[in-house]
C-alpha cells in the first residue's frame, strides 16, 4: 500500500516538474496538454500551479532580472503559464460550494502595474475559501479602490504589487481611505513578491498575504471565522 502511495507521489511530483518545465522551456503548445495530465492524475490543481506553473515563472524571472534572457522570452514563459492555468483555474473553483458567503472582498493589482497572475490566483482562492470576491484587474487607480469601497463596502480590500516602484501606491490608498472617513470601515491586506508584514505595518495595513493560501488565512482572520448572511 505504502509503494502504490509512494510511486503515485512521484508520479504527481513529475507532473508538476513538467509543468515547471513548458514554462522554463516556453513550450507554449505543450502547456494545456501538461495542465490535463496533473488533472487527470489527481494532482491539486493550487499546488500545479503554486510548484509547477509558478516556479517555472519565477526561474524565468530571473533569468530576466540578470539580463540572461529578454522581455520576448518572458512573455512566452507566462503565454505558457497562462494556457495551462486556463485549465487548472476552474478545477480549483469546482470545490468552491458555499452558500453563505465569509465576507465581500475588493481586490486589484495597484496602480501602474500590470502583473496579475499572482492576483489572479489571490482571487480564485478566495472566492473557493467562500468570499464574494470583486476582482478589479491590474493597473487599478487609488480612486478606483475608494470609489469601489464606497459603493459596495467590502470587508476586506486586497492589494497587490510586484514592483518595488509601484508598491508606494498601496500606501496611497489607505491614506485615501483614513482622508475619506473609510478607513475604520475596512481591512486592508497587501501581498506581492516584494511586500512583506513589515511593509503592511509601515504603511498601515492590517495584514500580508506571503502566497495564495495564506492570503486567504489572513482574510479569514481579518474578518472572524463568523460567517456572514
Ligand atoms: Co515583470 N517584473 N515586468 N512581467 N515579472 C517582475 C516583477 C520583476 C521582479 C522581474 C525581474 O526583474 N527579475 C521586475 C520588477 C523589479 C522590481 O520592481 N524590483 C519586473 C519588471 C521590471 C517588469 C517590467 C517593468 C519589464 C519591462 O517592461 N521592462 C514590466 C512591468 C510593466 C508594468 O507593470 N507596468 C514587466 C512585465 C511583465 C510581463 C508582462 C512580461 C509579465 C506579467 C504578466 C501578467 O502578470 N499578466 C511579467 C512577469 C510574469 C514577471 C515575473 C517573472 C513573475 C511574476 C509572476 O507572475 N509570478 C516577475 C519576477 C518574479 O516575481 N520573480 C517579474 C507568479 C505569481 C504566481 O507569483 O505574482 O509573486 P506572484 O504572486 C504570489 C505572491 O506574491 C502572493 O500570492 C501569489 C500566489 O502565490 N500575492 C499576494 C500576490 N499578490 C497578492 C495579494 C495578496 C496576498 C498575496 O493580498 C491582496
């Protein structure tokens, strides 16, 4: 019983690597065919994309970051990405079946930055945790956040950034927030590769997101495990 565990492991572990690898190698035709093959071999499909697809992505980053490869080559790698998390993203919304909801979320990738994968995948995650999420895509103004926040009042207002330029915006919000009386109203939580607790303290937010998961944990603490009608 023990081996059958063991040789499923490996094989999921091997599926995931694949994953990792039609990303480094920009294998933009073999991504939809990698991203069943996890699916099908019952391998989670947060932790295909978290291990596989999103490893595979950040190697690549790297490599851009040192100058090893160009803009080109990094749009393919997230062309791939973004094929195989065509088929992943709905299996991780198949488990979602709640019907009261934890609370209603506003989220959005800060002002001046496009990156929204990370986002994205913040966002799929809350919504199967059981929050309404409203997803306001990339590049988001500070007045978009507080004309949202006035129109729906969310519980919770979920920021991301992936550059160290655009992350000052954050700040801007929730000093936006404090000038328009909203701030009390509301929890704020930041995350993004270079975001860290102790950026959500300087700048005053309630809370950091490190990955998807534990963005949701923080939320469900932000706002009390009670669930709201
Ligand atoms: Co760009 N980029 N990029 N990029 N890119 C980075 C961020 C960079 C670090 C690459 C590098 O130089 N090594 C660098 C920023 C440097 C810096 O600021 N210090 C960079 C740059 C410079 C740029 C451009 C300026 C390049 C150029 O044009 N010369 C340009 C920016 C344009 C703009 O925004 N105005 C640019 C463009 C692009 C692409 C379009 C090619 C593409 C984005 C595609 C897209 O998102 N639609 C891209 C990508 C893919 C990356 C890297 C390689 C990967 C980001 C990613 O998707 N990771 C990135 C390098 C890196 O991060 N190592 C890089 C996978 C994703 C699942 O992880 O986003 O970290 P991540 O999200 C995680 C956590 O951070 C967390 O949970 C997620 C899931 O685990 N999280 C939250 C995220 N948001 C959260 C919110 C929360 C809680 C948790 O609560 C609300």
């Amino acid at each position: 019983m023990d081996n059958i565990v063991l040789s499923v492991d490996i094989m999921n572990e091997e599926l995931v690597s694949k994953l990792m690898n039609v990303v480094i190698s920009y294998d933009t035709e073999g991504a939809a065919k990698a991203a069943q093959d996890a699916l099908k071999a019952g391998v989670d499909p947060v932790v295909a994309i978290e291990e596989g697809l999103a490893k595979g992505v950040r190697i690549v980053g790297e490599k851009f970051g040192t100058g090893e490869v160009f803009l080109p080559e990094l749009m393919v790698a997230v062309e791939a990405m973004k094929r195989a998390m065509t088929i992943l993203k709905p299996a991780i919304k198949e488990g979602a079946a709640t019907t009261k909801s934890l609370g209603k979320v506003i989220i959005g990738t800060i002002e001046g930055d496009i990156h929204d994968i990370g986002k994205s995948l913040v966002s799929a995650m809350l919504t199967v945790a059981g929050f309404d999420v409203i997803d306001l895509g990339s590049d988001v103004p500070v007045e978009k956040f507080i004309e949202k926040t006035r129109e729906v009042k969310p519980n919770v207002i979920g920021m991301s950034a992936l550059m160290t330029t655009t992350m000052l915006k954050m700040g801007e919000v929730i000093k936006a927030l404090q000038k328009e009386g909203l701030r009390k109203e509301v929890k704020v939580i930041v995350g993004g590769a270079p975001t860290s607790k102790e950026w959500a303290n300087k700048i005053g937010a309630d809370g950091h997101g490190g990955d998807a998961m534990d963005a949701v944990e923080v939320m469900r603490n932000l706002v009390g495990h009670e669930r709201q009608e």
